[in-house]
C-alpha cells in the first residue's frame, strides 16, 4: 500500500479511500495490520487539526435505533454538516458471521452524499462495539466529517465500552419500559449524558412522557459527576418517526460539548481514552501471545495438569507467565 496517496486521499475526504481504511484496520492479517498503524501514524503526524464531535448511542434492540439514526443525520446533513455512522452489528457465536443490515435500515441517510455509514461486525468483542471502532473512528475524523455517530450492538447495562469512545454518550430508550429504579442501576445508566425516550408519538405519546419523568427523578439521584454543568445528565422525549424533539436533542449535545470544552474537560477526556485504548492494546497483544506457539502448546499441557488436579489454576498461570512472559514470581 502506498501510505503517503492513501492518507492524502483520506485528508482530502475520498469516501472510496476511507472505505478502504477502515477495511483495512478491521483486518486481522498481519501485513495489513502493519500498513493499518502506518496509516494511522501518518495521519497523526499530518497534524491536521479536525475534530468531530463523537456521539456514542446504545439502547436495547428494538428501541429504534437506526430510525433515530436516520432522522436525526438527516437533520445535521440539511446544515450542511457531515455526519459518519459507526454502525456495530452482533456476529454469531456459532458461525462469526454479521448481517450487517444497517445501511438497508437506513436507506434516504445512505443516499446522502454528506453522510457515510459503515456498519462492522463486533466478531464476540465485549462491550457493544468492535475491536477497531477506535481506529475507525480516526479515520473518519481525519475525513473531516464534522459528527461521528457510534451506534453500539444494543444489549443492555453492559455496554460501557462506548463511552471510551465518544465525547457524548447518548442512551435511547422505549416508553414503559421499566420504572425510575432502572436509572439509579449502575453501568450503563450512570455512563449517559443524555437519555432519549423515543417512540414518543400516537398511543405511547403519554408514556413516554411518564417514562421520561421517571428517568428524569431517577437521575437526579446519581452522584453528580465533574464533567457535568448544573442540568445533567437529563432525560428528554423524541419521536424519530415524527422528528418531533431532534431539535432539541442536538441543543442539548450541542450545549454540553460547548460547555465541556471551556471547562477543560474536552481535552482531559480525549487524553484519557488515548491511554485507556494504548493499554487495551498491550491487553489484545498479551492474548495474541497466548494462542502462539509454543505458548499455545504449554497453556494446553498447564490446562490438562489443572483438569486432573495437579496443578491449582492459580500455579498453572504462575508457571506460564514466568516462563513465557519473563515475568517474576509473585514470591520475588
């Protein structure tokens, strides 16, 4: 790959060239990934200077997710914004495999020449996205798209990866769909920044608007956070069907990120996400280590020695670790 014509490509926005990159990053051969953290080096090292806002938005599958999506990037597009959707989809536990539908779901915001949607498998990557979301998101920034939109695979209070994500974590949720004690749940709840009760139209027009108030008590229970201006986190009501409370959405983040960045939080919060993924990385490369040889031949003998009760889990690891890892014993 000639990385010098790919990043200027990605620089100048070429939507086939970020494309390619973030197929690119999400490959797990080894030559590519090399060319991936070039890329991504060279990119850094252009210095250019863009930053999107990163939205990070979870919510249980069913709650309309993609419809939201669609309405809301449709909103930004018709300012003249542009706006990239991380779409995660859940891969099979048998088979791997992804459907990875999203563009379907999303049909006018795919057609929109400001907007780009990619959706990615989450291949069994714990938290709601996938292993390269980070680097995708990179990509997409130095593409200089001016909103990120990070939508996670949706599967309840432990999805919290995506907040390591994103400058905002958006939480969507359905009208009638538990009482105030769901928010005071830790994990995902006290992670939000702001949580939308969609489908507030028609007959659920009412609850939603009860749900929302129950979110909204519920809130006010939490320790307030340091990031935080006096009003978050806050529950609001949308209905992405009838746009209704998009608008008002979008003030919200808007104020919030604002508000954010004067105080000094903006920065710190990127600086400390960049450590938390530089180890998350160190983690991934200590498991690649694991499934080698001859690592991968001692875990197997160590694992047997552990089945017949030879070895105790915790002095089979001891012994691996300082074999293979060069590390000291816990004793030294």
């Amino acid at each position: 790959m000639d990385i010098e014509a790919e990043s200027a490509n990605i620089l100048a926005g070429r939507r086939r060239a970020l494309a390619r990159a973030i197929t690119l990053v999400e490959s797990g051969r080894g030559d590519h990934r090399a060319d991936a953290v070039a890329l991504l080096q060279r990119l850094k090292e252009a210095d250019h200077g863009r930053q999107a806002l990163r939205i990070g938005l979870s919510g249980t599958p069913g709650v309309g997710k993609s419809t939201f999506i669609e309405t809301f990037g449709m909103m930004l597009t018709a300012q003249g914004m542009k706006v990239a959707v991380l779409a995660v989809d859940p891969s099979s536990a048998r088979s791997g495999g992804s459907i990875l539908g999203d563009k379907t779901r999303m049909e006018r915001l795919s057609r929109e020449p400001n907007a780009f949607i990619r959706p990615s498998p989450s291949q069994s990557h714990l938290g709601g996205v996938a292993r390269r979301t980070r680097e995708a998101i990179e990509l997409c920034e130095a593409a200089d798209f001016d909103v990120i939109l990070i939508e996670t695979v949706g599967v309840g209070q432990s999805e919290t990866v995506v907040a390591e994500l994103s400058d905002l974590f958006v939480l969507l949720l359905a009208p009638a769909g538990g009482d105030e004690l769901q928010g005071v749940k830790r994990g995902i709840m006290e992670m939000a920044d702001i949580i939308l009760i969609n489908k507030a139209d028609g007959e659920l027009k009412s609850a939603a608007s009860r749900t929302c108030a129950d979110y909204a008590g519920a809130l006010r229970l939490l320790r307030k956070r340091p990031q935080d201006p006096e009003g978050f986190p806050k529950a609001l009501t949308v209905s992405a069907v009838e746009s209704e409370g998009l608008a008002k959405a979008w003030d919200e983040m808007t104020a919030l990120a604002e508000w954010r960045r004067e105080a000094g939080h903006w920065d710190g919060r990127r600086r400390a996400q960049a450590r938390y993924w530089f180890e998350a990385e160190v983690r991934e490369a200590l498991l690649a280590t694991l499934a080698r040889e001859p690592v991968k031949g001692a875990m197997a003998r160590l694992a047997g020695a552990v089945e017949t009760g030879d070895l105790t889990a915790a002095a089979a690891a001891e012994e691996l670790l300082t074999t293979y890892l060069q590390r000291p014993g816990l004793g030294t």
